[in-house]
C-alpha cells in the first residue's frame, strides 16, 4: 500500500504536467469535430501551392485534433494577393478557414499600399519548403554563364513586373551589369518554360523544386543552364551559381535584397489569419510539423517528386519579423531602389 502511494506521488507531477495539454487539445477538438476546414490558396491547384495544399488535407487530420475534414480553396489573382486580402479580412477568423501564404506576403505588405494585409498579422503554422528561386537559359541561346549577359543581349520570359520573375532579372541588370532583354506577360511560369524549349527566349525563371520535378532530364544534359538565383544563401545544389544578395552595395540594395530573399525563405508557408485563436493557432502548428515528419506524408511528397525542407512556425515568425521591422529610412530607400528596377525598360 506504501509504495503503491509512493508511486502515485511520483506520478503526480507528470500528471499535472500533461493536463493543460489534455485540456488544450480537447477545446481544439470540441471546435473543429464534424466542421469543415478550408485551406485558401493564391494560386491554381496544378502548382506547388496546390501540391502542398492537397497532400496536407489528406493527412493532417490525422493530427489535428476532431479531426475535421479539410479540403481546399483556390483564389487566384493579382498575384496571390486576392487570397491573402480574403484570408486577412473578409474570410472566416475563426479556425474554419487557413491558408498558404504567398512568397511576396513581405514584399507586398512592405512595397505595395493597396493591400489589405500585414505580414506580421498572419499566425505561422510552419513551412512545407523554402522557395528558391533559379534562372536558367537553354544551351542553344549560347549562354554559359550570367556573366556571357553583361556582354550580349539575351532574352527572359517573366510573368510580370511585380512577380519575382521579373524581379531576378531586373535585379541582375541593375546590379550585376546584365543585358537582359526581359519579356513579361507569360500566364505562369509553365508557359514561359514551354516559350524557352519553342525558342521564343532564351531563359526563364522559377523555383528550383519545379525544375527539379518537372526538367530534372534537361538540367542533367545540359540543356538548362542555370544563371541565377534569389536564396539569400546559394543553394546547397548550386555552389557555383550566385544569389542577387551578393550583388547588393548600398543600405537600399542590401535592404531591398534582404526583403526579396525573406520570400524564398518563407516558401511555401502555412498561416491563420490574424484573429484566429491563440489555442487553434498552437494546434495547427502541432499537427503541421507531426503531418510534416508524418511517413505517409512524406511518402506522397516524394512520389511527387517534390521536396520538403520544413520550419517551424515560431521561425518563420521570427523571419518576417525581422524584415518587417528594418529601419524606416532602410525600407524606403528599398523601396525606391525597387520602384527604379520596376520602371527600367
């Protein structure tokens, strides 16, 4: 009897320590059990955003406690920022809807005064994968390098001039001396890709997953060439080839490159918006990262021959926040330096 009480008291502690988590998740429960979660995107579903968004509904209720059914929303427009204005203001602030931000939310919360949200007001849940994004050339423009660009004019397909297809190349020509002919208009990057095999341009630009699922044959023989890209640190897989941040000499460039290299290390990200509560916000960022190390999961991402590279959400906050508050002066010289590259021919 003694030490069945002694037992118990060692217990007690464990017990009482584990409660707040037992209660937490039975009020994240007692929410969501028989609702429907929409997971809102700013892209079409044949993208990465897509990707992501439909493989998590299929598995995070496993995690997410009353495992609601989720299911997903695509919003595209104005660049992804259609979706996050309905996200941050018109759309459900109670935990039935959450989203993937885009890579711009910084950017665009920074740079463009027509938005309706703030980067620092969405709550991270963590991130699928960074985003780098890399500029190839096709072997038959002749290219070998981005330096063969400060001495001939090649062409660049691009989306447009507020997406960060335009912005890489802008930014070399600005910075780095090159004579990109840039051509924007393209519906997606898909479409720009497909120019470049027709010939219509010499290089395109888009995340290093894509290439990696959708060109791996022509990055293996040759026949893309990468040029560039907008990490703020190289690509493990790209030690060679250089990130605009390296080109930046003023406080305005670096600030301007530290805000566009904060995008790619958001990635693809998910968040609540800003009045989401506190407890179903800790809920999802739980079951996000156990979705995220889930095999299953994993087994569906590799098969689609996509990658992960996750991050909590407590860092992805970290990452906004410290671009979002660089000095004002910082901020505005960035913007300048952005309105000049947006303005070049």
């Amino acid at each position: 009897m003694r030490i069945h009480k002694l037992l118990c008291l060692a217990l007690l502690p464990t017990v009482i320590a584990l409660a707040p988590a037992a209660a937490a998740a039975d009020k994240v429960a007692d929410f969501y059990k028989g609702k429907t979660v929409k997971i809102v995107i700013g892209a079409s579903m044949g993208g990465a955003y897509g990707l992501y968004a439909q493989l998590l509904s299929r598995h995070v209720s496993k995690y997410l406690p009353g495992a609601p059914t989720v299911v997903v929303q695509a919003m595209p427009g104005g660049g992804g920022n259609k979706a996050m204005n309905y996200s941050y203001t018109a759309g459900p602030q109670d935990g039935s809807a959450v989203s993937i931000v885009q890579i711009s939310v910084v950017q665009e919360t920074l740079f463009n005064p027509k938005v309706r949200f703030n980067a620092k007001g969405f709550q991270y849940f963590g991130r699928f994968t960074n985003a780098n994004i890399v500029a190839t050339a096709h072997k038959r423009s002749g290219i070998k390098n981005w330096q063969d660009a400060t001495r001939k004019v090649y062409t660049m397909g691009t989306i447009g001039r507020r997406n960060y297809t335009y912005i890489g190349p802008a930014v070399m020509n600005a910075l780095a001396g090159t004579k990109f002919q840039i051509i924007s208009g393209y519906r997606g990057t898909k479409t720009a890709y497909l120019a470049k095999q027709r010939g219509e341009v010499d290089a395109s630009i888009t995340s290093w997953a894509t290439l990696n699922v959708n060109h791996a044959d022509e990055l293996k023989s040759g026949t893309f060439i990468p040029l560039f890209q907008m990490m703020g640190q190289r690509e493990p897989d790209l030690p060679n080839i250089p990130s605009i941040a390296e080109f930046g000499k003023t406080k305005g460039e670096k600030a301007f490159l530290a805000i566009i290299s904060a995008g790619s290390a958001i990635g693809r990200t998910m968040a609540g918006p800003p009045k989401m509560p506190k407890y179903l916000v800790a809920g999802w960022r739980t079951a996000f990262m156990k979705t995220v190390s889930d095999p299953a999961f994993k087994a569906d991402i590799a098969k689609r021959k996509s990658r992960l590279n996750p991050m909590n959400g407590e860092k992805i906050t970290r990452i906004v926040h410290d671009v979002m508050d660089l000095p004002k002066e910082d901020v505005a010289s960035a913007f300048a330096f952005y309105n000049k590259i947006l303005k070049a021919k």
